[in-house]
C-alpha cells in the first residue's frame, strides 16, 4: 500500500473510500504492471467510476460508471476526472462552486473543459 507520502496530493485530500479504492487498486497494478504510470492510470481509472475531481479533491458521484470514453480505454484522453457524463445541471453546479466565470453561456462540453481548468488550478495552488 502506497504511504501517504507516495499518493497523489489530490488523493491525500479526498475521502477514506477513495484514499482506500485508489490504494487497493493501485497495489495490484503494481503486481500486474510494475511501479509507474501504468499503475498510476489503472487506479485513478477505476477511482473515476466512483468519484470525480471537484477542485482540488475527489468528490463521490452520485451514479457509478465512467466519466468519459477516456476513462474506459488504457491510454486514452480523459477530461482530468471531471464527470463528462454528467447532466449539465450538475455540472454548473460544479462550476458555481468552483467558481468559473462565464459558466451562464458555456455548452456542456465548454463547462466540462472549464470545469478540467478550474480543477487543476485549484490542484496547483493547494497547500
């Protein structure tokens, strides 16, 4: 099992159950593929049926399943953990609590993008 030290920052600041799902998954990819990035995608691949990436953590969803096309392909494009099958509804929430300006205008696919942005300027600036 990865320390705490060796989890992504986004994980250490997550809920019990996704520390503990991307842990579990993580360890037996390590036994499958060796340490390294292969390991890496394999667990937060399975961490996105379950969660998905509000600001600077995971988030539970509220229906299990892929967040994108990406996530259900080894090596595919994926949209950074933000949940591309989500209503739009739910996915302006995401923006009025993170705080995306011009979110009244955006497409679903504009507020999924914004959503990817805003995500990781809140990963880069958490403590």
């Amino acid at each position: 099992m990865p320390t705490p030290e060796e989890m992504p920052d986004t994980i250490r600041r997550s809920p019990k159950k996704a520390r503990e799902t991307w842990s579990a998954v993580h360890d037996s990819a390590v036994k499958s593929y060796g340490e390294g990035e292969q390991a890496h995608r394999t667990a937060f691949a399975a961490l996105k049926h379950s969660f998905e990436k509000v600001g600077d953590h995971w988030e539970p969803k509220s229906q299990k399943g892929p967040s994108d096309e990406g996530a259900e392909r080894r090596g595919g494009e994926t949209h950074g953990g933000v949940n591309a099958n989500a209503p739009k509804a739910h996915l302006m929430q995401l923006a009025r609590r993170l705080n995306v300006s011009g979110r009244s205008t955006m497409t679903k696919d504009e507020l999924v993008d914004a959503l990817q942005k805003a995500n990781a300027k809140a990963s880069r600036e958490a403590p």
